[in-house]
C-alpha cells in the first residue's frame, strides 16, 4: 500500500498532525495560499463575468513544485486546511495549481487538532464545497474592485499612498464619528451628596447616596452646581435620621457564553490587553498545536464530549456543587452561525493552564487560560449574591438616601472565570430605627465624554452593525492602523488622523453606499447567501460594480482636489527660498510647504500642535530643546546634530542626512519623566511610542531595553522595590510576579 499525501496551511499545524497517523501518510505544508490575484494589475476580466486571473506568487513557486511532485507520487491527496471560507479556497487552489486527479482527491475537515477528530474525519472525506470557494472568491473580487478603483481616485483628489476598502473604510468611519462625538462634548456640571451614618447602639458606620427628593428619584445630573449642593446641605443642617425601607433579594448572576471570534478578542482587549490582530496570532498558534478548537467561529455550540469532560474535572477538581446535573446549551444569536460549527474552547477539558506551564509562551499561556476558564465557567452554576438596600430618610424634610450592598452567598463559576465584584457589607437594621449622621459630604462631577475606541470596542460595533465576519476582524483593524488612518493613543485606543477625516468626509459625499453600515452589512449577508448556495456570485458583483463604476468615472469629474485640501496659511517662511510656507495635508497627516512649488520642493514638519492632542510639541517647547541642544554632536560622525519634530514628538537627528541617518531622543522635553532607569543606572525613561501606542522605555536603548507599559510614578513597590506605574487600572508594580497594587 502506497503513502497518501495529506495537506494543510502551516508546518505547526503539519506537525501536529503528524503525531497522530502513521507512516503510510506524509503530512505537508502550503504556507498559506499558492494562488491570488496579480499584485501588478487587477486581475479582473469585467467584460467575461468578472473572472478572475490567479497566478503564482514567487515565493509560493518552490512550494508548488514540491507538492506536485509529491501528489504525483501519492495514492491520494488529502486536503485538510481549515474549516472556514478561507480554508475551502485553500484547498480549491491546491486542486486547480498541483492539477489533482479527482478520483484520489479527498477533502478534510475538523475543528480541532486532536487524533480522535483526524481519525474521524478520515472517516468521512468529502468533495470540495464550491460554495464556500465562490463565497470567498466574491469578497476577494469585491475588495480588489473596489482597492483597485478608488484608491487611484483618492491618489488623484487627495493624497498619493492612499488606500479605500469595502469594510475597511466603514470601520475608519465609525473611528471617525466616534471622534467628532468627543470633540463636539460639552461637559455637564453635576453634584452628588454622601452621607455617612452610624448605629446608635454599636456604632457600626455605613455610607449613604442622596437617592430621592419629595418622594422622586433624583437624575444624576439633578443637583446643577455648587449653589443648589450648598442649599440642600443647609435644608439637612440638624436633621434626625431614620430607617424608611430596607430590602433584601437575592440575585443570581449569571455565567458567561463560551467564546466566539468576536467576545474572545474582546475579552482579550479587556482582561489581558492584546490587540485583536494579537489575540488572533496567539490563538491561531494554540489551535495549530491542539490546544484549543478552531478560533475562527460565530458558534456558541460546545461538543458532548467536552461537556461530559467539564462536568468530570469541575465534580472532581472543584467540588460537586460547581457541576451541572444537565449540560447548559447555549444558541449563538448571529443569524449565520453554522451549528455544526463549535465554539472557541480547549480540546481537553482537563488540560488546566498549570500543566501547560513551560510548553507556552507567556502570552500563549494567558491566553489559553483566558479560554479555559471561560469554557469551564459556562459549565458553572450562577453566582448568587445576596443584595440589600437601605433607605434613609431625612425627617420632617423632603430628602431621602439610599445605601446599597452586596454580599457574595455562593461564587458558583467565580471560582474560575474571576469577573471584577465589589462586596459591600450592610449592617443590620430595623424598619423605623434612628441613625447618627457622622457627617454630610458634597462633591462637584463633571460628565465625560465617550471614549475613543479599543480593538474590544470597534469589534463589537462592527458585529453589532452586522459588518464583517469572524475572519475579518482583526486584519480591517490591521489594516486602517498599517494605512495610517488611526493610531494608538497612550492607552492604545484607536485615534483617527488627520487624514482619516479627509478621506471619510470624501467617501460620505460622493461615494456613500461604500461606507454606509446597512449596505456594506446587506453585502455580507449576499456574501452569507452564496456560501449557503442560495445565490451566484457573478450577479452579486455585478450589481454592486456597474453603479459603483459609473458614478466613480463621474466623480472624477465633478471633485475638485483644491476644495477637499485647501491649503491654509502660515507664519513660516522657507529657509531655502524666503517664500511663505503654507500648510498641506498629506497621507501623514498636515505638513509645511513651500509655495514656490515646483520650483522650490522644501517641506517641514509641522511644529505647532499641541501635543496631548496628536503627538506634536509647541513652538516654544522646539525653542527651548533648539537652545539646548544647539552644540550637539553627533556620536557617529562627528556632524552636527539638530531638533527635529516626527509624527511623535521631537528627536534629534544628523544633520549630514541621508548619509549619515542617526537619531537620538531628546532629554527634557514633554516625553522626559526625570527618572533614572534602574536597570543600566545610566539612562532616563522617557515616553516613546509604538503602532501598539504609547509606552516608557530607558534613553539609552538598544544598550538597555528595560521598558514599561504604564507610567512610571518615580515610587519604589514596598514589597520588591520595583518601580511603580500607573495605567488606567490605577497605581501598581511594574513587576509581573509582585502583584502589588496601591
């Protein structure tokens, strides 16, 4: 009996693979896909039905060649890349590229790594799935349709290097918005008032919100300003106080849902920090090694075999009370979610993140745990607090507070899915009973603007609008951010630039349908339709490109470049000529010009932003770093050295560029924080920023790569002596073993 050739995408996922069968099968890689679409040229022939034209990219050659070679040779061919759309085309484009035979053609599928699911689905090989091949093919085509064509207009009308995209572009434009919601805000002045108050008879205190006046809820923007704070404390001046209502329920909270593609890279934004193209890397990694079942899925279905393995490890490990007598069964509320399909969980439910210690990186390693626990957790019983509120009146005023507590009972799937909970414990009291008020606090708030997007957040209003799928999510945010559309801000939420705004206000105006929510969400679903088979592919392209292409032939006509980039004035004067500067916007962002263009070509970088809005330094800030550094030297040549400012601040450069291109961070200015690395001893965190955003990180780099993620308070951890930093999650050791907080 002769060898059968079984291939999938990645040598990990080959490896792994290869573990499970024996000698008569020989398991190889493709590395991903050996055909596309030309990158020198459409590739599209729109006169014969949009038919594409694949070819092989060079770096795919070598491996075609192997391949063929080996299929020649095989018994058969076994096809067994991934699950999904992208994973059928795969195997599609093996078929077409290495000509198999038919006859000894198979096609594979599992949505886990594990010997049981190869040996069965060894079991039932089947044909390809043509559509789910035109399924994705269409979304190929769509997006090299619309690539292809208006990205050359935007080249034209605004900026060259410039890119738009079917989801692409509806994403920036919800980045956009969002922005102009935050720049639009006016914050509202509000005030709050506290009471704390104490038993009479054991003193035990407890604290207390105004809740209501003349026998109505207050608004939380009810009490304006400090006049109307004021008047209400001198109305409760020498008040008596008593019990009104006390009530106690219990409440049951419950577990959350096992993970699709979309609440992982949520969660994972949330809990670990990762972005969504992260999240993706890192599980992808974990399937290909048999960790965890396939990470691309809009299915909340959980195999019976894993259910029966939770219930053993959790009746076992954790304790029969944390065991479900039935399994919980939960139905995906995404119209198109494939049943058949499962969700995102480990392929042992025993396989706890202890006994993975050492087989993973430390971020693969979170992330399974992540996984686990939130697999197992569904699994759980609800958690049960026990609530009590406490109602406080006033007397002989028409005031009334109101304490709130919570006590955990029972912490059910807490015990392994640790959600945030606050306990706050409640005296007991009686009905009627009289209280002392130890004292009355008022305290100004301001309401806050909405917050720019996380990858969590963008993810989830993406899925929400019903725009993309599982696959897309990560690579649209990939994308927009490589295109320099948005960028991270220090805390690595998504910020439009400059230019983002130009392109969005454009692609509104004159080409909406492309980045309106309801057609781009439709499209989807005509997308859902042909890999249901209830819709060829042809006619859904066509009906999309024929008014797209007319109206974009049109509008280059009718969009004068000149009145989407008008060109402001400025106070600079070029240093090269003497003619005014004028400021322009390109696809970096606003930059100086000289206006005796073309026959003068200096431009310089912008020099008057202010900094906290999008990473710019003052004027005065350049003065003062000009002066200091006036008699700089380069250490590498000898020339001198002068302030320059980037897209992140100012920095110091040679000025005997391009031949000599070193650049050094400036000391002192607003990315300095005057602390001393205690690494090297030598150098000083400064602030410095990545495509992830901003983080702090020693001067003297690469001789010391000693960096931190939050901001460094110049305090030292009382229990390691690390330093300490603050993030938005507060002040705590910059020591990933210390686990300090203050």
């Amino acid at each position: 009996m002769g060898k059968s050739l079984i291939i999938v995408e990645s040598p990990t996922k080959a490896k792994t693979i290869a573990k499970f069968l024996g000698s008569n099968f020989k398991i190889e890689s493709s590395f991903g896909h050996i055909r596309d679409l030309p990158k020198s040229d459409m590739g599209i022939d729109i006169e014969k039905n949009f038919k594409p034209k694949y070819i092989i990219p060079t770096k795919a050659r070598k491996t075609v060649t192997k391949l063929k070679g080996l299929a020649k040779g095989a018994d058969a061919v076994i096809l067994a890349s991934d699950e999904d759309r992208e994973g059928e085309a795969i195997a599609w484009h093996l078929a077409e590229a290495l000509d198999l035979d038919k006859d000894k053609t198979q096609r594979i599928v599992f949505h886990e790594i594990t010997k049981n699911a190869i040996l069965e689905a060894m079991k039932t090989p089947r044909t390809i799935d043509m559509k789910l091949v035109d399924a994705q093919q269409a979304r190929r085509i769509l997006d090299r349709l619309v690539g292809y064509e208006l990205s050359p207009f935007l080249w034209k009308k605004v900026a060259r290097g410039l890119s738009a995209g079917r989801v692409q572009s509806v994403a920036v434009r919800l980045i956009v918005e969002r922005e102009r919601e935050i720049k639009a805000f006016k914050a509202e002045e509000y005030w709050s008032l506290e009471g704390e108050f104490s038993k009479k008879e054991d003193g035990l205190k407890f604290k207390a919100r105004l809740n209501k006046i003349a026998d109505k809820t207050i608004d939380k923007l009810e009490i304006k300003n400090e006049e109307e704070a004021k008047k209400i404390m001198a109305e409760l001046q020498g008040a008596e106080y008593a019990v009104a209502d006390i009530v106690k329920k219990q409440n049951k909270k419950n577990p959350p849902k096992p993970f699709t593609t979309s609440t992982l890279q949520q969660t994972a934004n949330r809990w670990l920090g990762y972005s969504a193209k992260q999240t993706m890397m890192l599980a992808q990694k974990l399937y290909e090694l048999g960790f965890i079942t396939y990470m691309r899925t809009d299915s909340l279905n959980l195999s019976t075999k894993f259910l029966e393995e939770a219930k053993d490890y959790l009746h076992n490990n954790v304790g029969k009370e944390y065991a479900l007598a039935k399994p919980r069964i939960f139905k995906a509320q995404s119209k198109n979610a494939q049943e058949a399909h499962e969700a995102i969980r480990p392929t042992e439910a025993g396989r706890d993140p202890e006994s993975l210690d050492g087989k993973l990186d430390n971020q693969q390693l979170r992330l399974y745990k992540l996984i686990w626990q939130r697999s197992l957790a569904s699994q759980m019983p609800e958690a049960i607090v026990d609530a009590t509120t406490i109602d406080i009146d006033a007397k002989k005023t028409a005031y009334q507070f109101r304490a709130n507590g919570q006590i955990l009972k029972f912490d059910g799937y807490l015990k392994i899915y640790p959600e945030k909970s606050q306990e706050e414990k409640l005296p007991d009291v009686d009905k009627k009973e009289e209280l002392d008020l130890i004292k009355l606090k008022n305290e100004q708030h301001f309401t806050k603007p909405p917050a720019r997007y996380s990858d969590a957040g963008l993810v989830k209003n993406l899925e929400r609008y019903g725009i993309g799928r599982p696959s897309t999510y990560a690579p649209t945010i990939a994308t927009i951010e490589a295109r320099n559309y948005v960028v991270r801000d220090e805390n690595k939420k998504l910020a439009p630039t400059d230019i983002a705004f130009v392109v969005i206000d454009l692609l509104v105006e004159h080409f909406a349908e492309i980045v309106d929510y309801k057609f781009t969400a439709d499209m989807e679903d005509n997308l859902d339709k042909i890999a249901e088979g209830k819709s060829k592919w042809q006619p859904v392209i066509s009906d999309f490109y024929q008014p797209f292409h007319d109206n974009l032939t049109k509008k280059y006509q009718e969009v004068d470049k000149n009145k989407i980039m008008p060109e402001e004035k400025s106070n600079e004067v070029c240093d090269k000529c003497g003619a005014p500067m004028i400021i322009k916007t390109g696809r970096y962002g606003k930059f100086l010009a000289c206006s005796g263009f073309p026959d003068c070509k200096n431009i310089k970088s912008m020099p008057g932003q202010d900094r906290d809005k999008d990473g710019q330094a003052d004027n005065k800030e350049i003065e003062e770093l000009q002066k200091k550094y006036q008699n700089e030297v380069c250490d590498k040549c000898g020339a001198p050295m002068a302030v320059k400012v980037g897209k992140y601040g100012p920095f110091l450069a040679c000025t005997a560029y391009p031949k000599c291109k070193n650049i050094k961070n400036v000391a002192g200015g607003s990315n300095s924080t005057g602390i001393t690395c205690p690494a090297c001893g030598e150098g000083e965190i400064v602030k410095k920023f990545s495509r992830r955003g901003a983080f702090y990180a020693c001067n003297k780099y690469p001789d010391c790569k000693n960096a931190y993620w939050g901001k460094p308070t110049g305090e030292k951890c009382p229990d390691c002596g690390a330093l300490l930093i603050e993030d938005k999650g507060g002040i705590k050791c910059s020591s990933r073993d210390c686990g300090y907080t203050k």
